[in-house]
C-alpha cells in the first residue's frame, strides 16, 4: 500500500477489533454469556439515539454517540475495571491513559488527536455531552443486571446503597432516568437480586 | 413504572440486546470465533468516523454513524445473509421489512419513524451517506477475511471476481478505499485465499 495515511488507519481499525474480546462483568441479557465491550459501546450508542430527550440540559447526540463508540478502546490494553473495583480504580487512570498512548497513536496525528479528545471528554466528565455519556454507561450494566437477575451484583456483593452512591451522576444529567434506576433497584430488593 | 414512553424505549433497548447474538459469516481478525452484528456495528461506526476523508462526495459523518448503528437491527428476527448468498438475497428484502415492522414498532411512534427511516435510507442506498455507510459495511468484511487468509471466502469458494462484482459500490463513493480492497484482493491472490 503506498498510502502511508489509509495504512495507519487500517492498522488502527484492524488493532481495535481486539476491543470485541475485553469482556466486562454483566451478562447478556440473554444471560447465556459475558458482554464484550464492543458491543457494549454499539448499545451505548442506540441508547443515545433512543433516550437523548431526557438529558436536561441540551446536548448534541452525534457527538455523545461519539464518545461512547470511542470511549472503552483504551481497554484494549487497560482491560476492563469493574465500577465497584475500588482496588481497580487506584491505578485506572495511568493504566488507561497508556493505554491511550498507544492505541491512538497509530492513528495519523490529526486523528489521534481528535479520538484522544473525545475519549479525554468522556473522562473527565466536565461538558453536558459527556455527562450523559457518562450517565447512558452507568445505566446500561444496571439495566442488564436487573434482567439477569442480578447476576453480577451477586457475584461480587454488590449492595442497592453502592449502586446508588457510584452511579449519581445520572441524577444530574438525566432525572427521569435516575428515577427509572431507583424504580428498578428497589424492585430489585423486593425480588431478591440485590441487598439495600 | 408509569411513564409509558420509557417504558417502550427501554423494551426496545432490551429486545435489540438479541444483535449481539446474531454471528455472521466473518471471522474476529485473532480468528478464534465468528463475528456477531452488534460488534460489527460499533466497527462500522469507527470505521465511519477514521475513513470519512475517503468520501468522493460530502458527507455528514454522525448521519453515517447513525445509519450503520441501525443497519443490522432487523437481523435479528430475519437473520444475517451472506452477501454472495444468492438464494438468501431471493427473499431478503420482504424478510427484513416484516422485521422492522416487528422491531422498530417497539418504539413510541416519532421514534420507529425516525429509526425505520435511518434503516430505509441505508437499504435504498440512494443518498450519498447511504451509500458511503454500504461502502463501509462491504469493505470491513474484506478487511477481515484478508486478515484471516480468507477463512469465509475459502469456507464457501468465493472468487475474487465475485468481490469485485458485488461490492462496486465502493468504487463509486470512495475510490481510494476501492484502490484498497483491490490491492489487497490480489495480494490475496498471491497468497492462496482466493481463486481469482
């Protein structure tokens, strides 16, 4: 290939198909196996497409559907961190931002530095767009959760106060949803997934 | 829950959970196990955002984004059709209507709409993004059966003059890709994962 700019963009795109094989700790709805972090971001990004009206400040979807394709590449080396992983969470950010480095960096400069920034965004959690991006990739794994019955709360004893305490960030940018996750929790209790 | 609306949104996003278990014909690029559509989407989408220059003509690229999020939704109930399957293609188009019927309906009205159109306009490939996106989603196939000595195209005797056949499309909308898929078919050749 004499293009030197297609061939580091082929590269990229043939490097993050590893991102298909970073398992994370829920389940498929299906309950049959783990969810891989490719798929994840995919259904990150309809939710986007399908909730974007209960963000309450005003947002630009494309641009959050953006950041959540973009947002978990870095795991590709970082590996997955379990939102309950206070342990994992001590040395996530030096893990990923390496991680970021790297992956990146096989991109032509212009466009590492484009994807670094939307994935730097959705981090820092600052901007309305990545409040909700950030909100739509808490509110996914509880989702799937209550319709696994739980499954990976059980699994590593999770309580409804931790998932409530971690997970606020959607009270902010998205009460209807917030409430939707209260609804769904306290449900949860009463039918035995999790413990308050 | 007493928001009906949510209510419908949340069963649609639970119901299209089930792309993640529909597996196509292309193998992962580590070649351990086939590809399943929701993980195909989100690469789509990426490919989407890094090839974008590649576009003969102008597009808007978060309309892309959106196109190829949606485009395999209706999988789900009519399954995946191998692209040089040409019996499977005789009844593709009625299956996959009946699908989105089913499907996109799960939704409140003014989003079944809007989705039913996203996966309209991708199917006609009549707009410049649509078949920008058809272009995107012919290549990445391509890419991962070269990566993987030709593992689908040897598994059902796919001929290099078949590939070029059924995916000119990319010569029209991006022929620098198009240069690309040549090149790295007649490598292909060369190395003995497909017949010309």
């Amino acid at each position: 290939m004499e293009n030197e700019r297609l061939k580091k963009q082929i590269e990229f795109l043939k490097e993050i198909d590893k991102l298909k094989q970073v398992f994370r700790q829920t389940l498929l709805m299906d309950g049959t196996r783990h969810e891989n972090d490719a798929e994840h971001s995919w259904h990150l990004a309809m939710m986007a497409m399908v909730l974007s009206e209960y963000a309450s400040e005003k947002i630009d979807i494309s641009h959050v559907i953006k950041m959540v394709i973009v947002h978990d590449i870095v795991e590709i080396d970082a590996g997955d961190t379990f939102v309950y992983d206070e342990k994992g969470y001590e040395d996530k950010a030096e893990r990923e931002k390496k991680a970021a480095e790297r992956l990146f960096n096989i991109l032509p400069e212009d466009q590492a530095n484009e994807i670094k920034g939307l994935w730097e965004e959705f981090e820092e959690r600052k901007t309305k767009d990545a409040k909700f991006a950030s909100a739509l990739d808490r509110m996914q794994p509880i989702i799937h959760n209550y319709y696994t019955n739980g499954h990976s709360w059980r699994e590593h004893g999770v309580k409804s106060y931790q998932v409530l305490e971690r997970n606020k960030i959607i009270s902010e940018i998205a009460p209807e949803l917030w409430q939707f996750i209260n609804d769904i929790l306290e449900d949860s209790i009463n039918k035995g997934y999790i413990e308050r």
